[in-house]
C-alpha cells in the first residue's frame, strides 16, 4: 500500500477515504484551496496524516508564490481538535526563510519519520498488551481508524494489531463502527481485511456489553491531542468506551506520537472540540433519516480524562 500523504510532480498525492471501502483511489491536490476541502470533508484524516498533510500544504504555498504564511493559517485552522495539524504546518513554516526547496526537504523529513515513529510506539504497546493481558490469543477492541489510512504509513493504535498478529497473537478485533461517519467499520475493517486479521464489526453501543461478556481483553484507541495532564482528546465514544472499560477492568491503552502531546494545553477542558454538520446525522447515504428541522449534537471528538485510561504510549515509552 503507497503512503497516505505523498508528493509526486508538484502536488499533494492522497489516498482518498472518502471512497473506501468500494473503491481504493488517490486525488492530486494541487491547490490550498484544494487542501482544506480535502481535510475538512475528511478525504485525508487522522491526527499524523493531518500533520504530514499540513506541512505539504505549506511546501505547495511556498512554490506558488503569495502570501504563503496567510495560506499556512488557513490549512491550519482547516480542523480545530488535531494538534498535528498546526503541528505540521509550523515545522514546515519555519524553513520558509531558507526557500521553498527548504520546506519541502522539511514536510518530506517528516514523511519519512511519522513510519519510524508509528512503529516504535506501537511496537511499545504491544508489550504493554502482553504484559497486562494474560490471555493468548487477544480479543482487541478499536474505536474509529488509527491504521495506515490515519498516519502516513503504519498506524498507531492499530499498528499494535500488526506487531501482535505477525507473531500470531491475535485472535480477533472487534471494530466499533464509529458514528457517524463510520471510519471503523469502512477503514478499520477495509484495512484489516487487507491484511488478513480475523475482525467482526459491532454497532458502538454493543461495546459495554461485549466487555461484560468477556470478549475484550484489551481496548486500543489512537489520539487527536493530548494535554499535558495526560487527558485525551479523540474521536467521539472514546469517553464512553474508556468509562465501560475502567468499569470491567479492561486495559485501556492510547497510541500516539509524541507530535500529539500538546504541552500548551493543560487539561482537556483547554481542547477545542470541533463540531460538524447536522446533516451528518440526520441523513444517511444521502437519504433524510430525522424530521424536517431536526436539531443535532454532533461534536467529532470527546475528551477522556487521564485517570481513565491505563496508559499513554509514544514512540519515548509508556507513560501510565
């Protein structure tokens, strides 16, 4: 599988998860403007392909002349909640003075790293797994998509699955679907499939009860950002899940980079939680499922407090 984010003659190449799982396609961004849109109708997601995205965003700035730190500003606000997002577009800004060629040579450095760290930090949790959970083979349970598709190569929370499954250790992953816009059960298990890991897709809400039944010795979730009391910030239903979790005694571990840990924060309450559009769940598949005029709540990301969650694991260690 190609990297998520790449460049290639010019212009930002994208894997395009929009279209996942029917079709497997990639989109050639060739403007800021094209960018943004791409990020905010959530065609390149998750918090390290954020980073990686913003920082050759800015690089596609710098070649086509203007006000490039106006344009920097503007990819960074294109999301709220990820950290990685700012993140990426500031590292590749500050090569700015030295020339376009600079900050390119930056957002690709950082291509390059975000496999290396994936794999250490997962590498990390997957030890962390086996030594808390006793027994073999693993019942997984994943929220969201924290694989390949969320990062530029690898994955977070996900990457965990395939240190643990290369060496024959998993028995299954059960995928919450992830409502609204069902990035587990159309990415996750598109990209489990792919590599041939046993998985079952079950409704969000069946989560608890499958923790009651003994079905999960583990619940592995990525992260959007992470405040410097350990609170994390992530896709929405991770709370509810850390609480059923912490409930039954179920490890509950978070997988990020250390680009996710945002020390400007203090504590959750500081994140910023970004809230989408109505339409996301009064339709389905472009069919109206609610009333004419029908209110909704629809934040993207909740924030679980530190004492709920086992540990933070980066590519520097487990931090508990």
């Amino acid at each position: 599988m190609r990297r998520t984010v790449d460049w290639a003659d010019g212009a930002i190449v994208i894997v395009d998860q929009v279209a996942l799982p029917g079709e497997y396609r990639t989109l050639v961004l060739r403007t800021v403007t094209e960018l943004v849109d791409a990020i905010q109708r959530l065609a390149v997601r998750g918090a390290p392909a954020l980073g990686a995205a913003g920082a050759l965003g800015v690089a596609l700035a710098a070649y086509q002349g203007g006000d490039v730190r106006a344009e920097a500003d503007r990819i960074a606000h294109a999301r709220p909640t990820a950290v990685n997002l700012a993140w990426g577009v500031q590292r590749a800004l500050a090569q700015l003075p030295h020339g376009a060629d600079a900050v390119l040579a930056e957002a690709r450095a950082m291509l390059d790293e975000d496999e290396q760290r994936n794999r250490t930090a997962s590498a990390h949790a997957a030890e962390l797994v086996l030594d808390a959970c006793q027994r073999r083979p693993l019942r997984l349970l994943s929220h969201c998509n924290t694989g390949h598709l969320a990062t530029v190569a690898w994955g977070t929370a996900l990457g965990v699955v395939w240190h643990l499954h290369a060496r024959g250790l998993v028995e299954s992953v059960l995928v919450d679907e992830t409502r609204p816009l069902l990035q587990g059960s159309r990415l996750t298990a598109w990209e489990l499939e792919q590599a041939g890991v046993p998985y079952r897709v079950q409704p969000d809400g069946a989560a608890a009860a499958a923790m009651a039944r003994g079905l999960v010795d583990c619940v592995l979730v990525g992260a959007d950002r992470i405040a410097a009391n350990g609170d994390v910030a992530n896709k929405i239903g991770t709370y509810g899940l850390a609480i059923a979790a912490a409930h039954h005694g179920v490890p509950f571990v978070v997988v990020a980079p250390t680009s996710t840990v945002d020390k400007t924060i203090a504590t959750g309450s500081d994140i910023a939680i970004e809230e989408r559009a109505a339409a996301e769940l009064t339709e389905f598949g472009g069919t109206q499922i609610a009333p004419d005029g029908a209110a909704a709540f629809n934040p993207a990301f909740d924030v679980t407090p530190a004492k709920l969650i086992t540990a933070v694991v980066t590519e520097n260690g487990v931090y508990r």
